[in-house]
C-alpha cells in the first residue's frame, strides 16, 4: 500500500506544470457547464422551456468566455519574478474564476424578458451581488496562501471589465439605470482602442502610475450597479445615484488616457503641487460641512417622514464613525424612500450628500474611520 502511494505520488509529480493546470481547468469547465444545466432546469420549471433555453445559451456563452480567458492564461500562474508556473490554480484564482462565472449566468438574463416576481426576480442583482463579495475574498486568499500570480491579476482585469459590461447593460434594459451610465461600461474598451490607435500612430505609451483611487472607483461602480438591480429600488433615486457617481469614474479614465498618451506626467513636480492640495481639501476638509449638510437635512427628513434611521446615520456621519458605511447605508434609505414614498428636496439632498461622502469618506474630525483600512488591505498595502 505504502509502495503505491509513493507511485501515485511519483507519478502525480513528473506531470508538468502546465498540464496539471489543464487538467484542473476541464474541472473548472465541468463546474462552469453544471451551473449552466442546473440553472436551465431551475428556470425551465418557472418559465418554460423555450425562455430557460434562450438563458442557458446566453449563460454558456458567457461561461465559455470567462473559461477562455482563463485558459489562455494559464502559463501566467506564476508568482511575480519567477517564470516556471505554480502545479495548481491557487484558492484565489479559482475564487476569480468564480466570479467570472456569475457574471457569465449573469449574461443569460440579457436575452429574456425581466422576472418581475419569484425567486427569479431576485436573481441577476443576487448574482452581481455574490460576484462583489467574492471580489472582495479574491486578493486576500491569494496573499494569504502565497499564491499570488500574474494569473491573478490577468484574470481580476478581465473579469472586472466583463462585470462592468454586462452588469449595466441589465441595468439599462430593465430601465433601472439611465442610458448614459453605459459610457460606464464603454470606459475601459474605449481606452484599450485609443491606446492602440496610438501605437498604431508610432505615439509612444507611457506606463500609468500606481492609484489606489483607480480601484476604489472600480468597486463603487460595482455597489451602485448591484443597488440598481435590486428590486428594492427604482428610478429617480437611481438615476440620480448613478449619475453622480459615474462622473469621478469616467474621469479617472480621462485622466490616465492623459497619462498613457504623455499629456501630462503624474511623477512631475507641478503635477504633484496642483494636485495634492486638491486631494487633501476633498478627502479632508470637504467632508466636513457635507457631514454638517447631512444632520440639518436628515432633520428635516425627520419631521416630515419619521425616518428616524436617516437620523441616526446621520450622526454616525456628524462623528465620522464608519463614514464611507454610515453614507452608504444613508444613500441606500433615502433611495429606497423615493422609491416607495416619492422624491423630496431633503431626500434628494441626503442622496447627493450621501454619493459625496461615500466618494470623499467623513475626512477631517473623524472618530472611526474603519473602512479605509480595509480598502488598504484589499489592495494589498
């Protein structure tokens, strides 16, 4: 027994690297085609064949893609430095390749009419939803097993772009978020075709600096798509939402496509003299009367409506307690109250406030600022 274990093992081992991680992505591609049959058998019992087909066709397809890229990507499953692959996928690319996944289902929802009631309505912002959270274990379980590679970030690339894509298309469909929210999703292809019509030109492309600010926009575009989804809310509360936070999105974009074509040059001193104040008043200072705006509003909101919890949100921002929570939670309640009760001066202005504070955090005079902490251990600093 003992000698063939060690066979076994022997065995295992002389296999190369590179067909070990194929043989464990046709089992990634078994999991991705069962997901597919056991949501058309779902589906089929709630509404009929010919509707489940039209979604499993779409979802494969998207289950086909996401495999693809992680196919083609398989000779990067090595960590930074080294050249020779890791012999397996690694927990954290395989919870990417999962998150690929969802949004691939996701994608089958695209070609049928909108679930208005049932479990069925739940699932496409129930999916995008899972994708995030998953989003948010991906790095983490990569450091934390030693495994990180460039496979990893090849794979968070693509499947960030792909989520941004599909997820607001729905969002557009279903009427929940305004047609101009798909520059959203057009941001990233649009700047990989300008940068190749630069090359193409003989323009040189020089390297983007580092940002944490690019992928904490990146994730706030995820939780403004995943709100709109839910049933739980509807225009204008969304509209207005995802109006306001698209802007610092779409000009992050702006600013690195002047990065990349040598416009300007974000080492340089006078960069850094224009832009550092900038950065400090608004992530400092300017969430201060905001946070003041915020108790006088949320008072008013009060008196009119007893929302007592717009309150209570209200001095957890007033003392900069879980700032960026407390105003993601408040743009939530004053979305969710104008969607069922009807728009208001002071329930739009606590959406306004609250987009403002979640995009600036509570800044100066803060108490408790948790999330920041945790934004810079997702990003691995």
């Amino acid at each position: 027994m003992h000698m063939l274990q060690n066979r076994g093992q022997t065995d295992q081992s002389a296999i190369p690297p590179l067909a070990r991680l194929r043989q464990q992505w046709m089992l990634v591609g078994l999991l991705a085609g069962g997901l597919v049959l056991g949501g058309f058998l779902l589906l089929r019992g709630l509404w009929g064949a010919t509707l489940a087909g039209r979604w499993a066709l779409a979802a494969a397809a998207g289950q086909a893609w996401a495999l693809s890229v992680l196919w083609r990507g398989l000779p990067d499953n090595h960590r930074q430095g080294e050249e020779a692959p890791l012999p397996t996928l690694g927990a954290g690319n395989l919870a990417t390749t999962l998150r690929g996944m969802l949004i691939g289902l996701l994608a089958g929802f695209l070609f049928v009419p909108r679930p208005n009631t049932g479990v069925s309505a739940w699932a496409p912002a129930g999916l995008y939803t899972l994708a995030i959270l998953v989003d948010y274990l991906d790095g983490p379980l990569a450091r934390l097993t030693h495994h990180t590679s460039a496979l990893g970030e090849r794979l968070d690339t693509h499947f960030d772009a792909l989520g941004i894509l599909i997820a607001p298309l729905l969002g557009v469909v279903y009427g929940q978020l305004p047609a101009w929210y798909l520059l959203v999703s057009a941001a990233r292809y649009l700047f990989v075709l300008g940068s190749w019509w630069l090359k193409r030109r003989g323009h040189t492309l020089y390297n983007l600096d580092d940002s944490p600010t690019r992928r904490a926009m990146a994730g706030l575009q995820m939780g403004v798509i995943s709100v709109a989804l839910w049933p739980l809310f509807a225009p204008p509360a969304t509209t207005i939402a995802a109006t306001l936070l698209m802007l610092p999105f779409i000009g992050g974009f702006v600013r690195d496509w002047l990065v990349v074509s040598g416009r300007i040059d974000p080492a340089s001193a006078s960069y850094r003299a224009l832009m550092e104040p900038i950065r400090k008043a608004a992530t400092s200072w300017v969430p201060v009367p905001l946070r003041v705006a915020v108790v006088a509003v949320a008072a008013v909101e009060m008196a009119q409506s007893k929302l007592w919890a717009a309150g209570v949100l209200a001095l957890l921002l007033a003392a900069g307690v879980a700032g960026r929570i407390a105003a993601m939670a408040l743009l939530a309640l004053a979305a969710l109250s104008i969607t069922s009760d009807g728009l208001t001066p002071a329930r739009t202005a606590l959406l306004v406030e609250a987009a403002a504070l979640m995009l600036t955090g509570s800044g100066a005079l803060s108490l408790w600022q948790p999330e920041d902490a945790f934004l810079r251990w997702r990003a691995g600093e």
